[in-house]
C-alpha cells in the first residue's frame, strides 16, 4: 500500500501537486474572487472532510448543480480528493430529467447554486432520492448546508483515500438524443491520459491564462480545458455563461491566452459590437468543437484574428472526450477535417463488421486508448455493444483520407435519407454558410409523403442582412445536386443549441415536422 501511495496519480493528486509547484500563482478568478493555488487546495481539502462528516465515503455519488463558480471547483474536486464519483448535471433540464440522472445514477448528496435549488428539490421529489447531504452554493436556502461553511471545516488536511486510477470518479450523463440518458463512467486513467493529449496536441503551457465560459458540467470545457489547466497549474477565469460581451471584457481584463467556444460561439464573438472594441491581443490560442467550423467562418476568424493559432478538438464524452486534433498549420489545407488522432489515441474508420474501409470511403468511426470510458453506469448491454471488436464505436459516420485526416460526415442518427438517396447534414451546411447573408444554418430531415423524408434547412440571416427562403434554395441548387438541396427552408432569429452551443437538430425535427404535410 504505501508502495501504491508513493506511485498514485488521482485526479484528486493533481490540484495538490500544482498547489506544492505554485502556490501562490491564482488559481480561479470568479468575479471579485481570486484564489490561489494554495488556497483552492486548502479550501477543497477542507470541503471533502466536512463532507466525510457527514457519512460520504468513496465510491458514493454526488450530483453536483450549478453554472461555473468557484463553489462548483471546490466540489468537485472536494469529491475527487474523497474518492466521491461526482455527477455533474446540466442545468438547461428539466426536473423530471434531473429526477432520471439522481435516481439511475442512485446520489446519496447533492450540490446546488442557490438559483437553482428549486430545480433541485423538484428533482429530488421526482425521483422520490434519497438526497442525504445537500449543500448550496452561494445564498442560504431552507435545508441546504453552504458549501461556504465546509471550506471553513476545522480539519484542513489531506484526506485519506484508498482511491485506485480505474476506479470510476464522474459520472457524466450523455444528452439522451436516442434515448435515456446513458452515464458515462470516467476514471482518473482516462482523464489523466486525455489531460496528455491535450497539453501536446494543444499546445497547452503552466503560463496560459484561459476564459472557461461554456459550462463546466459539459466534458468538453470541464475536461479538455479547465482540468487540464488545473493539472498544469495555469490560470483560470470562470464566467458563469458564454455571453459575448462579458467573455470579450474578461479576455481584455485578464489578458487570457487562450479560449474555446463552439462554432456558434465564435460566430456570435464576432458578431458582437465589441469584438472590433475590445483589446483582444493577449489571445493566442482559439479552440473549437462540437460541430466542424463553416470555411466562412474559419476564414473569418483568420482574418480577425490572425495571431491566433486554432485548433478543432473533436470527440465525445465517452473518450474523456478527445479523440482527434486538427492543428494550426492545418486548418486551411484541411478546411473541414477533425483531424489526426490525438497523442493517446488510435482512430479507424470502419463498415458494419467492424472491418477498416479503404481511404476516402464512409463508414463508423472508432477508436481505441487509456483515454475510453470504462462503461457505462448500470448498463453491461449497452457497454458491450460500444465496445464490440476491443474498439469504442462512436455513432460518428466518417471518411479518413490518404493521409489519415479524418472528416466527420455526419452522427448515424443526422444522416438524411431522402427518396433512397444519403444526404450528408454537414455538406448542406458548409454550402448555406457561404451565402453572404447567413449567420448560422441547420439541415435536419423532415417527414415527407414521396421522399419519406425530406431536406430541410434553418438559418438566421447575418445582422442586418434579409435572407428569402428561395434565395437560399437557388443557392444550394447552383453548387449541390438536386436531391441534396432542401426542399424547405425556414428563416429563424436563433436555433436551439444546448448550454456547451451544439445546435439541437432534435428540437428542429419537431418543430418543423409538419414542414411537407
């Protein structure tokens, strides 16, 4: 055992080990709030004791609420220090949604912001859970303990933990596209091994200062960027959403290096009247993910911001998530790519039996490395159909050039089959992005009484611009074929997306599914 301690790298390990590097270095800065290495870890170390005290031991599941804060960085990595799994959960969902993820993920605690303790306890209620320690970040609430009162906790020491590198310390919940949420079981291994690939691939150094915006529940901002910099012992500056204009102000104030933000996000920056305004020039890194970047949009960026060096990180939750990079250098020769696999990872493109497809042919995408969830919570069938072959099967459709690049064609469940013909979503949109006057675009399939289903597509026009539904079919008609181009196009003020900026095709599929009656 004491052999193991010597050897042990938990992610709880990680914020004790920057604290001891840098300890006077800011850690988080939340507002007016600013903390230390030295004293995040003091803080955390005296929140996971305050939480053994009340009965929690590794193993047990705590749901964790909120927007991004520093009460929520202290949970969570008070659970790490613990060996608590911590359940992060997203809090665009409704109570019967959180009600689902507390009762399958079987929480004995809950964390909450204080504005969304009534989300909480309706929650709570749904599931008829059996919510034991419940704590509050921010304003007292009527039966919920402030997180504030256990970073106040007598005992500021390291807690002891028998914590193993492959046992489970996230249970993060998938948005449920096809069905129930699925809990995705993530151990320090996968984590660590993502941190690795990120730093390399991303060009990640102890110096950066980083605006974290996008939620920290969602894998994407938590793990391949605000972990990460924890571990490196860089400097981390929480807003509590991705509002353009106090993003802009914090990379000004704060002279940020480095920023990530979906497609949607970036367009929505430079858009935004302070974008010319602002004192961006500290920036030196920009991150994209979630969807590939419109070439528009891309070149764009480029020009607004030249000094900055991009990089498109695609994945998902179940590989921690990182799984493939497209670097700086590549970004305009491969336009539209999601790159090569990461440091820690192995990507193949394979058909229905799992065998490799020839370059340039589509077929699922799959990948294997130490980076991979280790199942899915309570749910043996579903964890072996993923990993059918020793490889974790995506649901991602996908084509690997001649130099192993590779594009993500479209999810299984996007891909438009109209009149017997493949319409890939993703190439509908990089045409409609083109047009002068559009801001953001979607194509979704629809119901249809000849085709069975039907292309369609909405966009919301740039500012100032008026974008006619037929000017946009002509459009796609010039530069696609005919089966391609979409039969209906509607113009919106905005689509749908979730907290982290993924457009939610599912929510189109609905609203426009009378389209073609």
């Amino acid at each position: 055992m004491t052999i193991y301690i010597a050897r042990r790298q938990t992610m709880g390990d990680l914020l004790r080990r920057s604290a001891v590097r840098y300890p006077e270095r800011t850690a988080i800065v939340d507002g007016d709030l600013r903390r230390t290495y030295r004293e995040l870890d003091d803080a955390v170390n005296r929140a996971a004791n305050a939480l053994a005290d009340r009965g929690l031991a590794k193993g047990d599941r705590l749901a964790l609420l909120g927007h991004n804060s520093y009460g929520f960085v202290v949970t969570y990595f008070a659970c790490q220090k613990l060996g608590l799994i911590c359940v992060p959960i997203n809090y665009m969902l409704g109570a019967g949604e959180v009600g689902y993820i507390l009762e399958h993920s079987g929480a004995t605690a809950m964390v909450a912001e204080d504005a969304l303790v009534p989300l909480a306890e309706a929650g709570i209620e749904a599931a008829s859970a059996g919510i034991a320690v419940r704590g509050v970040i921010g304003e007292d609430r009527a039966g919920w303990e402030p997180v504030s009162l256990w970073t106040g906790h007598a005992d500021g020491s390291e807690p002891l933990c028998d914590l193993a590198v492959d046992d489970p310390v996230e249970l993060l919940y998938t948005s449920g596209t096809e069905s129930r949420p699925k809990g995705t079981m993530l151990t320090s291994r996968s984590l660590i091994a993502q941190h690795t690939s990120c730093f390399v691939d991303g060009e990640m150094t102890p110096d950066d200062v980083e605006v974290h915006a996008l939620p920290l529940f969602h894998s994407a901002q938590l793990h391949c960027f605000f972990t990460p910099s924890i571990h490196l012992g860089a400097v981390n500056v929480l807003l509590p959403k991705a509002e353009p204009g106090a993003m802009l102000a914090a990379v000004e104030a704060e002279r940020a290096t480095k920023l990530f933000c979906p497609p949607t996000v970036w367009i929505a920056l430079m858009n935004h009247p302070d974008f010319d305004r602002r004192d961006l020039s500290s920036l030196r890194k920009g991150y994209y993910g979630a969807s590939i970047m419109p070439v528009e949009v891309l070149a764009e960026l480029g020009e607004r911001l030249p000094a900055v060096r991009l990089f498109n990180f695609y994945g998902q939750t179940e590989m921690s998530p990182l799984a493939t990079v497209l670097g700086p250098e590549d970004q305009v020769r491969k336009a539209g790519s999601a790159g090569r696999p990461a440091l820690s990872v192995e990507t193949m493109v394979v058909d229905e039996n799992g065998d490799p497809v020839p370059a340039g042919e589509v077929g699922e995408i799959v990948h294997r490395s130490p980076q991979a969830m280790v199942g899915y919570w309570n749910d043996a069938a579903k964890t072996a159909e993923t990993f059918r072959g020793g490889w974790l099967h995506t649901g991602d459709l996908g084509i690997l050039d001649d130099e192993g690049y590779l594009y993500v064609v479209d999810r299984k469940k996007d891909m438009i089959k109209s009149g017997g013909e493949n319409v890939a979503s993703r190439e509908v949109e990089e045409v409609i992005h083109a047009h002068p006057g559009v801001a953001e675009a979607a194509v979704f399939a629809i119901p249809h009484p000849r085709w069975i289903e039907a292309v369609a597509a909405a966009v919301v026009p740039r500012a100032g611009a008026v974008v006619e539904p037929e000017a946009i079919t002509s459009f796609c008609r010039e530069r696609l074929a005919g089966f391609k181009t979409p039969k209906y196009v509607v113009v919106a003020d905005g689509l749908p997306k979730n907290p982290s900026g993924k457009i939610l095709k599912r929510e189109l599929r609905t609203m426009h599914a009378g389209l073609a009656a």
